[in-house]
C-alpha cells in the first residue's frame, strides 16, 4: 500500500500508468489532446510554443479530472510530448490532401 493514497474516499494508486487506463480512456485523452494541438497550429509543419504546448496540457488534464479518470499527471504530460511528432504528421497530410496538387508541387522542384 506504499503507492496508494485515500483521496475522498477513494484509494488512489500514485504509480499508475498510462498504458493501465481502459482504452477507451486512452483514446478520448489522445483525440482530446490531437484535437486541442491541431486547432491552435497556425501553420502545419510548426510545433508550438512551449507556453501554448503547456496551456493545452493544462486545459486537457481539467477535463480528465472532471470525468474522474485518475492518472498522474507527469504520465498524461509524458505521452502528450510523445505524440506531438504524429499529430504534426497527420495535420500535415490533411493539409496536403485539401490543397490540390501539394505535394505534388513539392516533388517537382
């Protein structure tokens, strides 16, 4: 019982991980996150700034703790920055695939 606290009520493991939540769990923290991190890019091949990385974060983790999922929140913050790259990836391809010919214009040069 040394990773485990009593918080309202509820005894809460302090080491839990990421990869134990359901997956249905997972999913929605990693739409919510990509969905959050895709809207404030104003160009699609740039990473944000820290500050507005961090208030994304923030913003996602109040929403977690709202629907009392438990999980610390260096683990949330540590798959966030792990997935950054893919979302980048993917809103680079949806931008592509919208302007006719991107990529094409790119291959040509």
């Amino acid at each position: 019982m040394k990773n485990h606290i009593y918080e309202n009520g509820r005894l809460l493991q302090t080491n839990k991980k990421f990869s134990a939540l359901k997956q249905k769990q997972k999913e929605w923290i990693t739409n919510e996150l990509r969905q959050r991190y895709i809207s404030a890019i104003n160009y699609p091949y740039t990473k944000l700034s820290s500050k507005k990385r961090d208030q994304i974060l923030d913003e996602v983790y109040d929403l977690i703790q709202k629907k009392e999922i438990w999980i610390p929140y260096d683990e949330v913050e540590k798959h966030y920055f792990s997935k950054i790259p893919s979302f980048i990836r993917n809103n680079k391809k949806i931008v592509e695939e919208t302007i006719p010919g991107g990529s094409q214009n790119e291959q040509s040069l």
